[in-house]
C-alpha cells in the first residue's frame, strides 16, 4: 500500500491511493533533478525554491499557528490569495488562514473557526467558502469565510458522521462526502438551493447503484452508515475531488482509489493515474515527498523532504495563479504531535499550469 496524496492545478485529495502497476521511477522529470536539500530539508529541481510560511506554536503575522496543520485550500483576494489550514488536534481543532499580498508576503493571519474537534479535510466551495469536516463520529461539517468577514456556521443538514472530505459537482449541484469508519459510506447532499448548504437532502449511495435518503442524518439512534440496509461501504474513505464529471475519492484502509462516474452512475478503480494525469499536471504527494506523474504514468520526483520522521504532507493546494504550491506537514521533524512542531511551506517556481493562466 502507498500513501499518497493527489494534487492537480490547485485542486487535491489524499489518503492510501493503489496506483496499480505503473512505470517505473525516472531520475528527473521535466523540471529536472533534485537538489541538495536546504536549511528546512527541502530538495528541489534548480529553478525552484521553497521556504516555511509558518510553524505550530509560533507566531505569524501576530497569530500562533495551530498544531497538526492539516487540509487545506487556496483562495483568491484581490492581486493576492489566502490559503486556510485545518488544525487535525481534538477539541481545539478549527482552522486558519494566512492573507498574502501580490508579491506573495504574509500581510495578515487569522482564525476562521475556532473550539473544533479533529478537524482534518474538508473542501472549498464553488462561492470560495471553505467546508472544514470533523473527524469524530458524529461529526459536523462548517462552512467557514476564508475572508474573515462572516462567522463559521455549522451545516448540519450534511449529516452528523465521521466526516472525511467534500467535493462539489456544479454539473449536478450536489457535495460528495467520504466517512472515515472502516463500513463508511459514500454520500451525496442536494442543497435546496445551490450555494446555500443550510437545507437540503443527504442520501447514500447503495450496492445497485441508486441514491437513497439517508431517514436521519443527524443520526440520534443510528449512525448514518447504518440507516439505509442495502448502502454500499468502504475502507475508511478519505479525500476526494471532482472533476470532469467524475468523483475521485481514496479508501485509507485498503489503500485504493475509487471512480464515481456521475453521468453513468458506475463506480470503478482505475488501476493507474495515467489518467488523471493526462489531463493536465498530477502532482502525487507521499510520505515526504512529491512526485510527478506523466500521461504515460512514468513517475519522476518533484521534491523531497529529509529531517521529518513520521511526518505525513497534508493540505497541498496551488495558489489561484498556479505559481505557487502549498503543504504541510502534520509533525515536524520530532514526528509527534505532542511536540506541535508542524511546519507549512511554499513552493515557488515555473510550474507548466502558471504558464497557461
């Protein structure tokens, strides 16, 4: 099993991705070799360079950075972008944002959600809000303004679950959800009305195929999981990000990749990444590193993080220019929470996708 994460131009999902049988590893790929790692253990091809944005427990632009950084998205904000980070620690989860300017300096930092539980994916949305998702059982989902201007407000009609992550297809107006339990579920939400979560109807995808309403989402007497008998289950679902009218999303515990295709309805797992990669650059985040994955499914390294034991790379996401990529990791370089070490970093250089914007 490999643990991976997917990132294609500012979009992204994680968890245990079997990719099948691909290519082997090449050298260097299109951006040439990697370098000698730096101060932070960061290596990278030549034109590229990367740096910290901000560490766990220590202050940026007046805030203290939250612990176990962990999903996270990038937004546009006038000539600049924010970026928002998840915080993956019990009851004092919530999330975080960091405010760049045009010339890609911190200029602000600030809280969006605050008193949280286990807050580890989640999703933006379609009007640039951001859904950050409890990994608890009977968990909540928050709408949050990654602007700061507008409180977070819970959305419980999306059901109360061990929330993983969601997805949007505007072709449908509907949210893909994943469940992190071992017999979890795959979910969809019809919002009464698009852009607005505060109602609408959760159903759960079944063995045939079909949707089905899940009879109580807020799951008072039943998980959610167990409400409908003929509801189709999977290995701790993970991340999972729409595109082109199919849903992707990850089983952690048994390590595969799934394909909902929303306009046929099938579900399928694709043996490679080739692809996804064909549409467009696919960047594939492991344990400390990140490699690129060609239309032909050959697999180069894109960089490489030394110094971090146990550290899992969580939360990539481009910035709207695609200029500039984002991660972090969960731990630093002790690979423990209980130091709060966590580091968030940019990386900045000639990515192909800039080029096309």
């Amino acid at each position: 099993m490999l643990r991976r994460t997917l990132v294609r131009t500012g979009a992204a999902f994680a968890g245990s991705v079997w990719l099948g049988s691909p290519k082997p590893r090449t050298a260097a790929g299109p951006y040439g070799p990697l370098g000698e790692p730096d101060a932070e253990g960061l290596a990278l091809p030549e034109a590229f360079s990367g740096r910290v944005v901000a560490r766990s427990g220590r202050k940026v632009a007046g805030l203290t950075w939250h612990a176990v950084p962990s999903g996270g998205a990038c937004f546009p904000d006038g000539d600049g972008w924010i970026y928002v980070s998840n915080s993956g620690i019990p009851l004092l989860g919530g999330v975080s944002a960091l405010r760049f300017d045009a010339e890609g300096q911190v200029r602000d930092a600030y809280r969006i959600l605050s008193g949280t539980n286990l807050n580890r994916a989640g999703g933006a949305t379609p009007w640039h809000t951001w859904l950050s998702c409890e990994e608890i059982t009977r968990g909540r989902v928050f709408e949050c303004d990654p602007y700061g201007s507008r409180a977070a407000r819970p959305r419980l009609a999306m059901g109360r679950f061990t929330h993983e992550a969601a997805a949007f297809d505007p072709d449908r107006q509907v949210v893909y959800l994943t469940e992190d339990e071992p017999d979890g579920c795959f979910y969809r939400f019809r919002p009464l009305d698009w852009g607005d979560l505060t109602e609408g109807a959760l159903e759960v995808l079944t063995t045939s195929g079909a949707w089905r309403p899940v009879p109580s989402p807020a799951a008072l007497t039943s998980a959610t999981r167990h409400q409908v008998e003929d509801a189709a289950h999977f290995d701790r679902g993970a991340d999972c990000h729409y595109l082109g009218g199919v849903c992707y999303f990850t089983t952690r515990g048994d390590g595969r990749l799934w394909a909902y295709d929303a306009e046929t309805g099938r579900l399928e797992t694709p043996s490679t990444l080739a692809a996804a990669a064909a549409a467009g650059e696919l960047f594939v985040a492991g344990d400390m590193e990140i490699n690129l994955v060609s239309p032909s499914g050959e697999i180069s390294p894109f960089l490489r993080l030394s110094g971090y034991e146990s550290a899992e790379l969580t939360g990539p996401a481009f910035s709207p220019d695609g200029r500039r990529l984002y991660f972090s990791t969960l731990y630093g370089r002790s690979g423990t929470p209980e130091a709060g070490d966590g580091h968030t970093f940019e990386v900045t250089g000639p990515f192909a996708q800039a080029a096309d914007r």
